[in-house]
C-alpha cells in the first residue's frame, strides 16, 4: 500500500520497456493468436503505431468449452517469433496453474485473466516467478478483494504486478462491462502499483475504445492494453472490439499530441 511505499513503483516489464514512470505504455495486439501471418502482421501495425508490448492470447479462458481455446503452445511460439521480429516483448494470459512454467519460458509479461484473479494457487505461483504479472480486474471484484489478490503475488516475493480495469458487470447493455476509471485515481491513492485500462473488453465495440483511451489517460492511468487485430471481421475472438491497425495508429498519434500539449 501506500502507507508502505509512499512512492509510485516504477519498473521493468522487459529491459528496456519501463512502466509507472512519465511515459504511457501502451500494449496492443490480437485477443488471441491465429497464425503467423496474422499475428506478424499485427505486431508490425502496432509496433509502427507505437505500441511497446505486443499482446495476444495462445491460452483463452472462454465462456464456452466449444468456442476456440486457443493455439496453446503452437500460440507462445509464434508470439516468441513475432518477438524475435519486431523486438517487442511479449505479454499473455497463464490460465492453469500447471502452464505457468510453460508460458514463463516464452513471455515476457504473465497476464491473469479477470476469471482467474482470485485463483489464489495461481497468484502465489506467479508470485514466485521472476517475471512481472498483469493483474486483471475481475468483473466482480471490489478494489479491496482486487488489491487482495495482488498481495497473493506480492507476499510471495514478485514485486512486479501490474493492475488491470477492465470493465465490471453492471445493469448496463450498451458495453460489455462498465469501465470503471475512478478506479484509477482510487488505485492511484491506495496503492504504489502501476495502472493499466483494457478499453477493450470494458467496451466490446471498436468504435467507443478511441474515447475510453483518452478518459484513462486523462484519469490518470500508466498504461493501456488494446486489442488490434490486421482484420478483425475474421478474427476468431473479440473481433467486434479489435481496432484496425488504422484506427489504432490514429489513436496513438492523437495520445502523442496530448501528451506534448500536456
Ligand atoms: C484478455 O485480455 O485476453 C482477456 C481474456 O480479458 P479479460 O480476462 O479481462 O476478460
Ligand atoms: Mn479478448
């Protein structure tokens, strides 16, 4: 917490790519990976753009046992090889206990989907990993039970968590989940950890994720994590989300234009 750490954590997600300092990093990429030229094209957009992370899922937590689950390790390989490529490090999600080994041997950044965050045996493995853990919000998770879960990462010796707002379940219909941005100033004020918002699973809908990047970094927040996919009408998950690389590439020189006006 703060009372512990006054100062605002600021550390490396791979050498080099630092997060919690004055820069915003921006992580972008596919909801999942699908193949190599889907995945290459991607990652070359958003490097272009601007992005510092390339994300993209080879595990998929997915509401349904038949919907696509994922290239599982074919996906880590082909997201170490767009890695090699592009040089960007590479963030994605463990969602077993039993693949955390697996999925640390080729990530940079170890991601916890929102259904796992209170997966108390995969956190304290996490926390026992010399790699830095993307925390996502669940969608019915307080902020309390969510810094809670960080603990189980942090109490066993893993100082480089990484929060994550991505949308809690209201009544509302019109988006998929509610972007909760206060909760970046109420993080910013309980705890030293960096902040990051998904204005993409918070939304569901491409064309209101522009807006929602803006609010975050206007909020306050030390990062954003984007789903971009080089043709989200055939993408296999999350298309109706996903920006172009177009649409992202316009969002990211506009995010430089506020940050020199700043
Ligand atoms: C994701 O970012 O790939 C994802 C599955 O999101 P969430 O866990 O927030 O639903
Ligand atoms: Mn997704």
């Amino acid at each position: 917490s703060r009372e512990i750490k006054p100062e605002p954590s600021v550390f490396e997600l791979a050498p080099g790519v630092s997060i919690g300092g004055k820069e915003l990093l921006v992580m972008a990429g596919p909801c999942s990976v699908e193949g190599e030229s889907q995945l290459l094209e991607t990652a070359r957009a958003v490097k272009a753009a601007g992005a510092k992370i390339l994300r993209g899922g080879a595990f998929k937590p997915r509401t349904s046992p038949y919907a696509f689950q994922g290239l599982e390790e074919e996906g880590l390989k082909l997201l170490a090889a767009a890695r090699e490529v592009t040089g960007l490090p590479i963030v994605t999600e463990v969602v077993n206990p039993r693949d955390v080994d697996l999925v640390a041997r080729y990530a940079d950044v170890l991601q916890v989907g929102a259904r796992n965050v209170q997966n108390f045996p995969l956190l304290r493995l996490l926390g026992q990993q010399n790699k830095p853990v993307l925390l996502k919000r669940g969608m019915s998770t307080t902020i309390q039970e969510f810094l809670m879960s960080a603990e189980y990462i942090l109490s066993e010796g893993n100082q480089r968590v990484v929060l994550c707002e991505r949308g809690i379940r209201t009544f509302e219909t019109a988006t998929r989940n509610t972007l909760d941005l206060s909760a970046v100033p109420v993080l910013k004020e309980q705890t030293h950890l960096p902040v990051v918002i998904d204005p993409s699973h918070s939304t569901g809908h491409a064309s209101l994720v522009p807006a929602m990047c803006y609010a975050a970094v206007a909020a306050g927040c030390d990062g954003l994590l984007v789903e971009v996919h080089n043709d989200p009408e055939t993408a296999s998950c999350d298309g109706p989300q996903s920006l172009t690389p177009e649409d992202f590439s316009a969002v990211m020189e506009k995010l430089r234009r506020f940050a020199a006006a700043a």
